[in-house]
C-alpha cells in the first residue's frame, strides 16, 4: 500500500518536472525541472528493485551531469535578449502531443497484454552492485571496453573543441 | 497494485515530452535537456523490463546508456559554448548557417 503511494507521488514529480521543463522559458527554471524529473526517475528505479541503477542516476545523471549544466548556464551569463522568441511555442507543444499520442497508444495497448506480473520490492541480491559487477565483467566485457574507449574519445574531444579557438587566434 | 502498464506509462510520457522538446522548443539547452529526459525514459522502460522478467541485462545495458549521456553531455555542452561565443545568442534558428562571417 505505502508504495502504491510513493509511485503515485514519484510519477507525477516526475511528468510534472518534464511539464515544467518543457513551459519555461528560462533556461535556469528548465534545469530545475529536469533536476526534479532526475530524481523522481531514481526512486522510479529504487521501486523497481535496481538499487545500483538508484545510486548511478544519482551520482552520474543528479550529480555530475546536472551540474555541468548548471555551471555551463551560469558561466555563459545568459540574458534575455540571448534567449530565443517562441511566439508559436504552445502551438508547436499541442502539434508535437498530438503526433506523440497514437504512438503511445500503440506502445501501451502492446505492454497491457503482456500477462500481469508481481512488481513489488523483493528481498533478494537483484540489482545489488555484485550481480551487477559479476555480469558487468563477464557477459558484457566487450561493450564494457568499447564505452571506456568512447570516454576517452570524448574527453579528447571536448579538450580538442575548447582549444581550437586559441589556436585559430595565433594562426591568424 | 501497481502494474507493469503504469510504469511503462510513466515512461512513454517521459519520452513524449522529451520528444516535444526537440520538436517545439527552439532554446538549444532545452533541446538537449530533452534529449536526457528522452534517455530517462528508455532508462525507466529497461529498468522496468529488466523487474518484470527479473533478468539484470537491462540493467547492464541502462549503465551504458548512462555513460553515453555523460560522453555526450561533455561534447554537446562545449560546441554549446563555442557556439553561444561565436553568435551570443542561443536560438537553434542562427545555428543553421555555420561559417564565422559576422563574427564580432
């Protein structure tokens, strides 16, 4: 019963972060919204069983990535002549939902007749960091090493797109 | 109860309004904040899947996922600031014509 209720708080958080999102024209209050969606997701995940996967979007997505982007808004200094005009921005909202619902349907109508199974919280070592690790380093050790070697290539790459315009100036 | 729909419910309308992002919104930062609410979504569908199969390969597979966002946050977010340099501005619409002409 108590998570019935903690998934119906979690949910709605969650959509009303992306709503939120979605409708501001701020850039600042979107990051807010998307910060609040983030960790409503985690405890999605925290329901589901996936206590690792709770402590990675939270260290990863909550923590790391929110903050580059908070710290990218704030150093840009954006002000509000540098922010687009959307006149037609609710009118493109409405066309995009209306794209999007037939595609929901579909997907939905698919998962409902799939046969019912027993969600709740269970006592076991599913989704604990050791299985995790145990198959991590077994069955998926080549995906494992082709996601370092695209690290590496994006850290390469972010210091290659942040130097090129010095090097621009002292060729010119 | 909760059922297998409703978590995949909460999912698609995470990706919908992701997907309504990229299409209605023309401020670049919340186009890419659309894209990770986009892979939140996917998250959320394996995570769930992986529960109801009680099977940790999606699981493993939302790691990567994972990681390929913070790969791609670092990327996306310097050309962001190599392009909000060149243009002041952060309109997807300026962004179209790439050469550094009126460039002050």
């Amino acid at each position: 019963m108590m998570s019935n209720i903690i998934f119906l708080a979690l949910s709605f958080f969650a959509i009303a972060g992306g709503v939120a999102m979605l409708v501001y024209r701020s850039p600042m209050y979107s990051a807010l919204g998307l910060l609040i969606s983030i960790l409503s997701v985690a405890g999605l995940f925290a329901l589901l069983n996936a206590t690792f996967l709770f402590m990675v979007q939270l260290i990863v997505y909550a923590g790391a990535i929110m903050t580059l982007i908070l710290f990218i808004l704030m150093f840009l200094n954006i002000k509000d002549e540098h922010l687009p005009k959307e006149p037609k921005k609710f009118a493109l909202i409405g066309l995009g939902a209306a794209i999007m619902v037939p595609f929901n349907i579909v997907i939905l109508k698919a998962v409902s007749n799939l046969p019912d199974a027993d969600m709740k919280i269970v006592e076991s070592s599913f989704g604990d960091i050791k299985p995790i690790g145990k198959l991590l380093y077994n069955d998926w050790i080549i995906s494992f090493e082709l996601i370092s070697i695209l690290l590496l290539i994006a850290l390469v790459g972010s210091i290659v797109l942040a130097k090129r315009k010095k090097v621009n100036k002292e060729d010119a | 109860m909760i059922s297998l729909t409703s978590y995949a419910f909460v999912s698609m309308i995470l990706f919908s309004i992701g997907v309504i992002g990229v299409i209605a919104r023309r401020n670049i930062f919340v186009i890419y904040m659309s894209i990770e609410l986009m892979l939140n979504g996917i998250n959320l569908f394996l995570i769930t899947f992986a529960r109801y199969h009680f099977n940790m390969d999606p699981q493993i597979i939302t790691v990567m996922v994972i990681s390929i966002a913070a790969a791609e946050a670092a990327i996306f977010l310097s050309v962001i600031i190599l392009l909000f340099r060149s243009k002041k501005s952060l309109d997807t619409d300026i962004f179209t014509t790439l050469t550094q002409g009126e460039r002050s």
